[in-house]
C-alpha cells in the first residue's frame, strides 16, 4: 500500500478521536449539575505503558479496560502494517 494512504487512515483517526472528545463534553454538559458529582478518569499512553488516573474505581477500571483494548489494537495494527511491507 501506498504511504499516502496510511497517512490517510492516521488523519481520520484523529478527526474521529475529536469528534468523539467533543460529543462526550457536549453530553457531560447537557446532563446538568444535579448533585455536584463527576466521575472521571484518564489513560496517558507512554509507548505501550499506561499512566492510569481517575477519581473512583469504576472509573479507573473502564479506563484500564480501554486501554488495553487500545494497546492490542495498535499491537495487531502493527503487525498487520509489518506484514503488508513485507
């Protein structure tokens, strides 16, 4: 393939990821401040380690989960990338 399209792919990618970042403040936004509560919790991808923070243990454990679930996805994404260039 050529590198203009996985260049292509790279690009949607992130516009899909901005989106979805703007579509989840616009719902948190929408539900009000009823009682003052926020849950919340964050993934920082250092290479393939993960810095896991968030504010309770429901939170911390969907982030951990997506997480890894991204981790494997870039994992097969880059084996299937090495065999294409094979």
């Amino acid at each position: 393939m050529n590198a203009a399209v996985f260049y292509a792919f790279g690009l949607v990618f992130v516009a899909v990821g901005i989106i979805i970042v703007i579509i989840a403040i616009i719902l948190a936004s929408m539900r009000g401040s009823g009682n003052g509560k926020v849950k919340s919790a964050g993934v920082i991808l250092v290479g393939a380690f993960p810095i896991i923070f968030g504010t309770d243990k429901k939170s911390v454990k969907t982030a951990l989960m997506l997480a890894l679930a991204l981790t494997i996805a870039v994992v097969i994404a880059f084996m299937i990338y090495y065999w294409i260039l094979r």
